[in-house]
C-alpha cells in the first residue's frame, strides 16, 4: 500500500503484532496500542485483510464483537494511501448509521485514527443546527459520519456531494432496517460512486438487508463470527417472576448496587417516569430516549460515562447506541416485543470479552410472552419467584452494598427539572459518591471490541434526565429527531407498562408526569 507524499508513519516496537500481521500500519497499530487494544477481536481477524485490500465486504457478528474497528482501520488506512484531494462539499468517505449516539461513539473511536493520518472528520444529524455542518462540508472534509434523514436534508440543500465518495459504510445495517431507514440508504448509495468500495456490517441478513447487498456490493466476501444470531456466550439469562407492584423495589435495588446497568421499558414517557422514579428512591439515573434534545442527551451520556450516574433507562431505539465499558446489569424492565430487540439490549453487557447479567422482569401476565421471547432468542434463563427486594438472588445478581444517595442525580443549576423527593421509598437513608467498576470479570481489557464517547456539543453540566420538565415545554423546544419513516423517534411502541406504583401503566405514569 502507497502512502501519500510526506506521510510518515509511526512505527511501534512490536514490527508484529496481530494488526500489523493483518495489513493494518503501523501508526495505527500504534493507536490501538496506546489505548490498551492489542489483539483483534474475531469478526476483525476475519475481515480486515479483505477490507484493506480494497474488497467490498459482508461482515456478520453480535453486538459488541469489534465492528467498529473493523470497518475503521481499513477505511482510515485506504483514504489515507489515497492521494485524492480534499473538495469542498464532496467527502470522500460515508459511514452511515442508525442513530445519533451511534454515529458519536464511531466519532469517538475514529478520531485518534483520522488524527495520525491527517483526516479531516465530520458528523452529521438530526436536533443539532444546519449551520455548522454546512459549514464544515464547505470547508471540505474527508470522512462524513451519518444518520441518514439529516443528511438527506443536506444533499438537497446542494451543500453536500456524494460522488466523490470512494469507501461507504453502512454499520447495524439491520436496525437501519427496522427504523424503516433502507430506502432512504438506497437513495444515498445510488448517488455515490459505482466503483467505491462497500463494507455493510449487520448482526442480521433480514429480507430488506439482503436486497441492499445484492444490489449494492460488488462480490463481497462474507466474513460471519460465531453466535451473529445468537446471545454472547459469557451473559448469564435470569428472569424474576414477581408481583406488578414489586417491580419498582426490585429495580430500585437492583440498580443501587456498584456497577453500571442499563434499563430498558419500551415507551419514551415511561422511561422518563421510571428515572424519575430511581431518582426519587436515591439511584442516580439519567434517561435516554427520543424526546430528548440532542445537547440532553448527549449530557446524560456523559453523566452515565463518567459515573455521576450509575443507572441509565432507555427505550429500545437507543439500544444500538449505548457502548459503555463496563455495563455488568441490563435490566428488561418491559419485557421486548420481539427477540432481536431482546438480544440488541442484552448486548450493552459482556462487550470485549466481558462477562454480564441480563435480568427480565416478568409479571403473572407476562409469562406466556417471556417464554416465547427466550424461546426465539435461543437462550436459556433461570427463572426465579420473588416477592421483593429481599429475595437472595438480588444480591446474587447485583453483589455489593446498596449505596443510596438522597435525592438521586441531582439536576443542574438553573434546571427547571423538579429534584427528586429525598426519602421518597427508600432513597436517603445511605449517601455516597459515585460507583464504578464491573459487578461480574474484569475482561480481557486488551481487545478492540468496545466503543467510547459520544456525541459532542452539550454543556458540561449535571442534568437528572432532561426532559423530566412538564410535557407542555417539551412540546415546545422539542427538535426534530432524525426521521424515522412514518413514526416517531421510539417507533411508536406500546405494550407493558413501566415498573412503578401498582396497578399504573406506563400512560398512567405519563400523564402524572405531565400535571405535575
């Protein structure tokens, strides 16, 4: 591979390490090493040689199986050996991806890599202001990282090119599919070069993916790694079968043990109402879910990241977003509709290498749904009765002492976010910092299999979940989200309520929410 005139790379002391083995150079080698990420992950060591010799690849592999250095390595590497020159408006790469948080944490891996090689990067999506991205294509960029309705809206706009492109790729292909994203993946493809390379990474080959491949991927080598499908080998399934009105204490205590975890309930006011709840029971919890604008959300991803909260309670459209090191709990606190969406949750633990514990809250109502989601998902659960917060399994799902502080995630100054009530349930009788670290393995802390970071441009300030404020002022301020075709951002989802006071639906909660 030829480098530009001028480049020189940074050669590391290992001349052969697995990545340089594999065709990767050395400076990027390099950053990888800087960063602890030393051996390829399996769907890395399958397609990297392909990639970087310039082939349009079909990657297949769970989530938190590496992909995103597999498809960042050989793109930075290929542009970089380029000697195309930069043109305003006219990038010439594309990664296309579904959601806002993805498209921050691919930014945050790429960075360091476009860095040492001289790249100039840009993100692109919905609830931010035009301006700024307008003006970085026209100043010309070499890498655009996108959601696809913004950059739609861009391109028709005149203030951005695609046939310039010579490497696209389109990553979580299949949850581009669910959001009803495809056509609008088509429609960009088409306008790109014919004999750019492509690199489509899925965990699935559903009936819409597989069409996009057929159509767009010049005969692409398939590289598919063990369990695409299937739950990650080292998560431990359990589902709690327990009374509706213990579903609140249970999760309370759950979520107040050391370590991250990560909740999910299917409507975008019930995961509000829920981290409000957690908040007022003295679990920090911050929310992530369409509602939010992007400065919020981007604020509560870096609550969660940096530990100022250790819970995070999201719908389901935000589960491809979240990579977060270190997340030992993922909590169903509505069980899915579906067995793919239980498996995307299930994968914000045991990223890398690491172990974790997926627990599925499950009511009297919900077992003949909960059996046939694990069913379809091919995995086995334990399933254990519980009548409350002091049943043993708790603790041996979540070990360590409960650590409560008052008031949960205190909101920033200035906030119209009411603070949680100090001594609501049990919240207040213990204060302490914030809990980090796994509850379950360390990890092998040494592969390239996890994503970090964000999307950028909030302020660094503490926000309990923004979008707690009344509905009314949402409604308001809300930003458009980036398009979901013919739905909202959360899809339009309904179905069990969100844990909480007995006898309440997620609604229920909504519209208690709203008058207060």
């Amino acid at each position: 591979m030829c480098l530009p005139s001028g480049e020189t790379w940074k050669v590391t002391s290992s001349v052969t390490s697995a990545f340089i083995r594999l065709g990767v150079p050395a400076s990027l080698d390099a950053v990888l090493a800087e960063r602890q990420i030393t051996t390829p992950t399996a769907i890395q060591a399958a397609t990297l040689a392909d990639s970087l010799a310039g082939r349009d690849v079909l990657g297949r592999g769970p989530t938190g199986s590496g992909k995103t250095y597999a498809f960042l390595l050989p793109l930075v590497a290929r542009l970089s050996a380029s000697r195309s020159p930069r043109r305003s408006r006219a990038p010439r790469a594309l990664v296309l991806a579904p959601t806002r948080e993805l498209v921050g944490q691919i930014e945050a891996s790429l960075e360091p890599l476009a860095a040492v090689a001289g790249l100039r990067t840009m993100t692109v999506f919905g609830g931010v202001g035009q301006n700024p991205q307008v003006q970085n294509l026209r100043n010309g960029v070499d890498i655009v990282l996108a959601c696809p309705g913004r950059l739609e809206d861009l391109i028709q706009q005149k203030a951005c090119d695609l046939s310039e492109v010579e490497i696209t790729v389109l990553d979580e292909a299949d949850h581009m599919a669910d959001l009803g994203f495809l056509p609008a993946v088509r429609r960009l493809l088409g306008q790109t070069r014919t004999d750019a390379q492509r690199l489509l990474f899925s965990a699935t080959l559903d009936a819409g993916v597989d069409v996009l491949v057929k159509r767009f991927l010049r005969n692409p080598v398939t590289h598919q790694t063990d369990g695409a499908q299937q739950a990650a080998p080292a998560i431990t399934h359990h589902v709690l079968h327990l009374p509706k009105e213990q579903r609140l204490p249970v999760l309370a205590d759950l979520t107040s043990a050391p370590g991250r975890t990560v909740v999910f309930t299917r409507t975008k006011h019930g995961a509000k109402a829920l981290a409000r709840q957690l908040n007022g029971r003295g679990v920090p919890t911050v929310e992530l879910h369409g509602n939010l604008s992007q400065n919020a959300r981007t604020r509560n991803m870096d609550a969660f990241h940096s530990g100022r909260a250790q819970t995070l309670v999201a719908t389901d459209i935000a589960a491809r977003g979240i990579h977060v090191d270190d997340v030992a709990l993922v909590v169903h606190a509505d069980p899915p509709a579906e067995h793919k969406a239980y498996l995307h949750r299930s994968g914000r633990t045991a990223r890398a290498g690491n172990e974790g514990v997926v627990v599925t809250l499950m009511t009297d109502a919900q077992v003949a749904d909960v059996r046939a989601l694990t069913r379809a998902a091919k995995i086995t659960a334990t399933t254990t009765r519980v009548g409350g917060p002091e049943h043993p399994i708790l603790q041996e799902l979540a070990p360590g002492e409960r650590v409560l502080v008052a008031g949960g995630l205190a909101p920033a100054a200035g906030s119209d976010v009411a603070p949680a009530a100090a001594g609501s349930g049990s919240g207040g009788r213990r204060s302490g910092g914030g809990r980090s670290g796994s509850r379950r393995g360390g990890g092998s802390g040494g592969s390239a299999g996890s994503r970090s970071g964000g999307p950028r441009g909030g302020e660094s300030r503490d926000v309990a979940g923004e979008g707690s404020r009344s509905a009314g002022s949402r409604r308001r301020s809300r930003p458009r989200n980036d398009r979901h075709p013919g739905q909202g951002a959360q899809g339009g989802r309904t179905g069990a309520g969100t844990p909480g006071t007995s006898g309440h639906s997620a609604s229920d909660f909504s519209r208690r929410t709203r008058t207060r």
